[in-house]
C-alpha cells in the first residue's frame, strides 16, 4: 500500500482537523484564544485516554530537530511533547504533518 505524505499550514490543519479540548485537565495547553486547551500529555489518565481513541485521530505534538514544532498525524513516541485528538479522521494511507515555525 501506497503512503501519501501531506504537510499543512497551521490554517489548513485547523480547519480540516478540528480537536477535541482536554476535558481532563483545565489547564491543558494549545488552546484557541480564551478557549480551553487541547493538548493531552504523555502519561497517566490523559495517555490512556488517547490510546483509547481511533488511531486515524490521533495527532503528537513533538520537538522537531531544527528548532520548531511539528504535528503528525499518528500516535509517535520520539520527542513527544504531547498529543492532540481531532474530530475528523485522517484518510487511510495517509500521513500530514504540520510545521509549528519557533525559529526564524
């Protein structure tokens, strides 16, 4: 099977792949103006709770080599900062990832 490899802007990422807020921690990060946050982290209630989701919606946040952020779609365990929960599923065959720009 043929792997189709995606990369996102930020834009497009929000508006294809709306996520779920981290309803298990008020102070979760990555949230949307005064809105709560997304962000799931790496252990405990909040990981169970991501290995308890579709893998097809299941996004990490992670610490790039060069000095920015990036989301792929998929459960990842290398440099992980946390994980995201989207609504919408990626497509089968699939793999997007998002730049999250830090450096100049």
């Amino acid at each position: 099977m043929t792997t189709t490899f995606i990369e996102l802007t930020e834009d497009e990422f929000d508006k294809q792949f709306p996520l779920l807020t981290n309803h298990l921690n008020p102070n979760a990060s990555c949230a949307f103006g005064d809105g709560p946050g997304c962000l799931f982290e790496t252990y405990g209630d909040e990981l169970a709770f991501v290995r308890a989701q579709a893998p097809h919606a299941v996004w990490t946040f992670i610490d790039g080599d060069d000095g920015d952020c990036y989301v792929v779609s998929g459960y990842h365990f290398v440099n992980r900062i946390g994980y995201l929960i989207s609504t919408v599923p990626v497509p089968e065959g699939t793999d997007i990832e998002v730049r999250i720009a830090l450096s100049s």
